[in-house]
C-alpha cells in the first residue's frame, strides 16, 4: 500500500482501523458467509467463492453498512471503498493459503502414524487402481470420454527417473508385478495415502459398531476430506467437474473395495483378541480348580 509518492490513503486508512471492532466484526461475519457450505479446496469452490466476493463488493447497501463503522472523516467515500475493496480481496487470498496450508500440516502430522511398510503396500493400491480403472476406462463405448479418462490415466505414471520421496516404497510393486503394473507418480500416491488417513481416522478398531464400516459412510468422509479434493483437483483438473469427480469416486470404490478386506481381518483379529482376555479373565468353575480352592 505504499507508493513512491509516499504513504497511500490505503495504509493511512489501515493505520485507523487498527483497533476498530466493528469494522473487524462486520468483515468476519462478510467472510463467514462468502465461506459458507464450501471447503476452498477445488477451483470450481473456489469460483463459487469469488463469484460471492464479487457479488459483495458491487453490493452498493452491503458496502455503506461497512463503510458506516469506519470513522475516518478525513477521507471520501470513495476511499474508503477502495480500502475496503483492497481488504477483502486480501483476506480471502489469505484465507486460501491458510486453508491449504493447515490442511497439509495435519495431513503430515496424520501421515507420520503410517508406517513404511503400510506405505510400502498403500504404493502398491495406488499402482493397482490405476491398472483397474484403465482396464475400466479401455471399454467405454464414447469415444470422447474414453480418450479423455485415457488421457488422464496416463498422467498419474511415474515415467521420471529422478529420485523422489516415493522410490523407497516401490519393492512391493516391482515384486509383484508381472508387467500390467502402474508405478504411480507422487501427487496421486499422496491422494490414495490421504484416503488411508480418513480411513482410519473414521475406524476404531477397539469400538466397531454397525455403521463404521458401511462403504457408503467411508466413502462419503473420504471424499469430503479437504486434502483429497485439493490433490483429486490438482490431478484429475477439476475444471471437467463430471469426469474428475467421477473418476475420484472410482478411485476411491476400489480403494475401499482392496481396503475392507485388509480393514475386515483387522476388526476380526482385535475382537478375536478381546473375547480371548475375556475368557481368561473369567474365573473357572470347574470342579478340578474348586477341589484346588477348597485344600488351600
């Protein structure tokens, strides 16, 4: 807000609403609703948030109610619209990075939990699904959404021999494949390690009920999740809103399709091991251990 002429009416308007509770109360309750019911997470939120701004800021009564709780007489309306104009485009740039920025911090912290053995096998799903869904996508009878799902296929390969973060969890995909294999690339590795994360972050294995592992409410949290919908966009281009958000949901069917089975010998064996403590925490009535009870 400065330029080389000196200080602007931008910065010396800022420098007065320092302190200004109302003008900050009235902003946040603006943003809040710009916000509401939408994540930020794929371009098309993201248009539908800005589509909100615009209609905010050209939002003649919105902006005087705004303009009303700054007390700056010194300057005209019009600069004081300017400023405003200025701030909210600011503030929603930077709700954009925060929201990304925090999203990824916990999927790291998240992701810490994930051994490199159990990356070492999520590598391998990854590699899987994108074999099966190029089987699946190869006998589309359209010829235009064939070649367009193809295309984007092709895209999650890892065709680079540079090092990566990745290339210390492909032995389980080199041993087993037999030449039909995809080594996937990182970003798409990352979306299938972040359904892991939800996956078990909606699972507890010590208190299974009815509706924990309901595919429907598994798939649902996953896809709700924000990091997925900001990989899902960066590599499905959620600008084709149809086939990138299909093709997520199919990735995310078969992931949960491979997973249940892994998820269902789990909950299996913890209850397994539960009943059996039970019994040996149980006091034995036999005859053999009362007759040992009584010559005590």
């Amino acid at each position: 807000m400065h330029n080389i002429f000196g200080e602007s009416d931008e910065a010396k308007i800022a420098k007065l609403c320092k302190t200004n509770s109302k003008l900050a109360n009235s902003i946040k309750l603006l943003v809040t609703d710009i916000f509401k019911d939408t994540s930020g997470a794929t371009c098309n939120e993201r248009e539908q948030i800005f589509h909100r701004l615009h209609n905010a800021r050209t939002d003649s009564q919105q902006i005087a109610n705004i303009t009303r709780t700054i007390d700056c007489k010194q300057f005209s309306s019009k600069q004081i619209n300017t400023f405003l104009q200025l701030v909210l485009l600011e503030i929603i740039g930077e709700m954009f990075k925060s929201l990304v920025n925090g999203a990824k911090h916990i999927s790291e912290v998240v992701s810490v939990s994930v051994s490199d053995n159990d990356n070492t096998v999520l590598f391998y799903i990854s590699g899987y699904i994108i074999r099966a869904l190029e089987k699946k996508y190869s006998k589309i009878k359209n010829s235009d959404l064939k070649q367009t799902k193809m295309n984007i296929m092709r895209n999650l390969h890892c065709n680079s021999t540079a090092e990566s973060f990745t290339n210390k969890f492909d032995k389980m995909l080199t041993l087993k494949d037999r030449g039909g294999l995809r080594k996937p690339c990182d970003n798409f590795f990352f979306l299938i390690r972040e359904f892991e994360n939800i996956t078990r972050g909606s699972v507890d294995c010590k208190n299974v009920n009815e509706t924990m592992l309901l595919k429907d409410n598994l798939k649902e949290n996953i896809l709700d999740g924000f990091m997925v919908k900001h990989y899902a966009n960066e590599i499905f281009d959620y600008s084709e809103t149809e086939t990138g958000e299909a093709i997520t949901e199919d990735c995310v069917n078969l992931f949960l399709t491979v997973r249940g089975h892994a998820l269902a010998k789990l909950v299996k064996k913890t209850a397994a091991k539960a009943t059996k403590h039970e019994k040996q925490c149980k006091t034995s009535h036999s005859l053999r251990d009362s007759l040992k009870t009584n010559d005590k």
